[in-house]
C-alpha cells in the first residue's frame, strides 16, 4: 500500500482548478475523488478535465460534474493480471478498494509496465523515412528491441544508411517506394498496425527549391497516407511535426500555444497536424511529436543542421560564424529523438490520441551565440565572430513539461556530450563537411526540378 494516498486524492466538491493542481503534483494524470472517509466516490483524468473545458465549463466548476462516477475498480484481495486487465479495459489508473469501497491502493499502468518490463506482442512498425537522418536511428533502435519494422523510404539522399542496416539487420524489411504512389503506400501497409511518417522533405532551405514539390510532399502526401492508413485498419499514426510551428515570440510556447509559422517548411506542418487531427477517432489513434532542433551523428550524417554545422566548421576551419545569436532555439539529439518517438510506439494506452507533443528537455534551450561558446570550450583555438546581419528570423523557446510528466522522457544527450561526439567523428572520419551528402538542400537541388 502507498503511504501517501491521500496526495492523489480530492474531494468532489474541489474546483476544476483545484483539481488540476493535485494531478500535476501526482503524476499519474488523474485523482481519486473520494468521501471524508476516504471512500471512493469517482476518477477524474486530466482528460476528462481538458474535454470539459472544451465543452465550456470555467475553472471553478465542481469536480463531481466533471468526474467518472463510476470507475472500474480492484478489491483489495482479489488477485489478477493486472497489466492485461487494464490493457484490455483501457484503464490508465485502476483503484484498489477493501469491501466497504475504501481507496487503498491504486496501480498505473505506465509504472506497471516499467516495473515488470512487459514483453507485449510487439506489432509492426511501417517507418517512412527510415532510412533518413532520424529514421535511419529510429529503425536501428527498433530492430535492437526487437521490434517488427518495415521501412519505406524513397532514397532521396542515398542508399547509406539502408546498407548499414540491412548488413545489421539481414530480415528487416525495406521497400524503395514514393509516398505520392498509391500502390507503395498500399504495399508498405501490409499487416501494419503503426505508422511513424518521417518521409517528408525537411528544413527550410530544401523546401523553398520547389514550393509546388514540398506541399505536394509535405502536406497532400501525408493527408492521403493518413486517410489511407485509417481505412486499411492502422491503429497509431505517429506523425514527426517541428517546433518550427512556434516561428517567433519571445514568451515560452507550450503545445496549447498559438502558433506562428514563418516557412513553407512549418507552414506545411501544421496544416498536415491539423489533417490528422481531423482523422483521429478511438481506433486511429494519431500523436504529433513537435521535434526541437535535432543534433548529433546518425547512420545518415547532416552536417546542415546549425549544431553540427557550427562543430564541423570549427574542426576542419577553426572558425565559425553566427548571425545574430540572440535567437533561441530548443535542441535534441537524433538519438534521444528516436528514444521518445520509440517511446510512443510501445505506450499501451489510447488516451494519448489527438495529442500533440514538444520532444526536448528544458534545459536544452539555447540562444544560437550559447553554442559557439560551448563548442569553443571544447576546441578552444575555435574562432567565434557574431555578426549583425541576422539570416533567420525564427526564435523560439519551448516547454517540454507535458512529455516530462506524460512519460517521464529525459534527454540523454546534452549539448556538451553532443558536440564532442560530433567533433570525434568529424576527425576521425575525415569528413568534408561541404559535400552534398550531408546536405539536404545540397542533394535536392540536382534532383527536382525548380
């Protein structure tokens, strides 16, 4: 039994407000409405709060209006399977009560699940982009899991990665195929139950050298994927967004926020989130993950992305320069960006349909200036000039809160770790960062048609 029960409970006649303050600080994503008694009288989630809201209720509206009456419950002494109980009824809290109905114990899934490392029957995972920069990651860690993975990709930027994984993984499986093609996505979704979609022309730079291409891509492509993948039976659509949809501002967007994008690149994006909104019902579940700027050496390098730009420069040069730098940007290594897309994958629970995810880590807000100081901590004979002239207007800060407390998702990767990493591989490979090959404007620009 928990010794501290009575932090996760509230009483029924607790405010919406004060209720929201209970689940944030209990973090399990819901409370016990009990009695004086402590008697259990109701659940209420932190959705069933936020639909509440939706439907007009104020903040000083009374839980018990909002609660569920009537929770499935355990008695004390019974004995089950639990993970599969909850997994079938779909319960993310399951209270356990003694035969007068008092609350004495409770069991959340998640807990459950990391307790007990269940190996669930693991469905198969169609990766789109999986031989990408991200994907090519997300797929290696995957297979390492044991997971069934079928990658679709089109090979924009080569057959790289695909080898390296293929040599590794000999079984998984891979179709060379273009998202716009109706009969590719048909064969890619074969006795698919999830989708991660990562196949879209991403970044700024690439995306302006056709406008007609990127939203044919990045936007239609998608929202007839997603329509297809929902009547061919999918039941999880992950969908890769960018904290690029925050453009600019100066206060800290979370994903309630409103959103100002400043590209074609993120414009893209959140018409494409809007579509899959659309589209989400109990049996398709779809999650938009908002990446913060990726980092870091992947089986597919960039050396495009300002992190790994600015540390390459700095090696082969000694000398980088930065426009601007006030602007903020978040970070996240490619790695602990498939960490948390792998995350989503294996969660159980429906309830996370519809949601929208910022993936980083607070601390790893930065100003664009704040990197060149730590890279030349780690290369001291680095030259850093910061020019006026300022070649981008985003900026952006951004709250990771919600898949801190949803999952409890920590960062392995910080800057520091992230540039030496980068700086090792630079050296030890030789690398010219300037060929085309770890740039994907560079790639693009002899491949489609202005």
């Amino acid at each position: 039994m928990r010794k501290k029960i009575k932090k996760y409970c509230i009483g029924p006649d607790y405010t919406i407000l004060e209720a929201m303050k209970v689940i944030s600080g209990g973090g399990i994503r819901g409370a016990f409405v009990v009695d004086k008694n402590l008697r259990l009288v109701g659940i209420v989630s932190d959705g069933d709060i936020r639909r509440a809201i939706l439907r007009g209720k104020n903040l000083n509206t009374k839980i018990k209006y909002v609660m569920n009456p009537d929770p499935i419950f355990l008695l004390e002494e019974k004995k089950v399977d639990l993970i599969k109980l909850m997994v079938e009824k779909d319960i993310l809290i399951l209270p356990v009560v003694d035969k007068n109905g008092i609350l004495k114990d409770f069991h959340y899934l998640p807990e459950l699940i990391t307790k007990n490392k269940v190996k669930k029957k693991k469905e198969k995972v169609l990766v789109i982009g999986g031989a990408g920069y991200v994907g090519s990651i997300l797929v290696d860690i995957l297979k390492s899991k044991g997971h069934d993975v079928r990658v679709l990709d089109i090979l924009l930027y080569g057959e790289g990665s695909i080898k390296k994984l293929k040599r590794k993984y000999p079984t998984l499986e891979f179709i060379k195929g273009d998202i716009r093609n109706i009969e590719d996505i048909m064969k890619g979704l074969q006795g698919v139950k999830i989708i991660v979609h990562l196949g879209e022309i991403v970044g700024d730079p690439a995306c302006n050298i056709n406008p007609n291409y990127t939203i044919e891509i990045n936007y239609i492509a998608t929202r007839t994927l997603a329509e297809i993948a929902k009547e061919s039976g999918v039941e999880k659509f992950i969908y890769i967004s960018s904290c690029s949809v925050y453009g600019f501002g100066e206060k800290t967007f979370n994903e309630q926020s409103e959103c100002n994008p400043l590209s074609l690149y993120a414009k893209c994006k959140l018409e494409s989130e809007r579509a899959l909104k659309e589209l989400q019902n109990n049996s398709f579940i779809t999650v938009i993950l908002r990446l913060a700027t990726v980092f870091g050496i992947s089986l597919r390098p960039r050396f495009d992305l300002i992190v790994n730009l600015l540390t390459a420069q700095a090696v082969k040069d000694k000398k980088i320069k930065i426009f601007g730098g006030e602007q903020w940007r978040p970070f996240i290594h490619v790695r602990d960006a498939a960490k948390a897309i792998t995350t989503i994958i294996e969660y159980p629970h429906k309830d996370i349909g519809g949601e929208i995810f910022n993936v980083g880590a607070d601390n790893l807000n930065y100003k664009i200036k704040h990197i060149g100081e730590i890279i030349k901590k780690t290369l001291p004979d680095t030259k850093v000039e910061i020019l006026d002239e300022i070649t981008d207007e985003r900026s952006y800060k951004v709250s990771f809160k919600k898949i801190k407390e949803y999952f409890n998702f920590t960062p392995d990767f910080d800057l520091q770790r992230g540039i030496k990493e980068i700086v090792e591989f630079v050296k030890k490979n030789k690398i010219d960062y300037r060929k085309k090959e770890y740039s994907n404007y560079l790639n693009l620009v002899e491949k489609i048609e202005v």
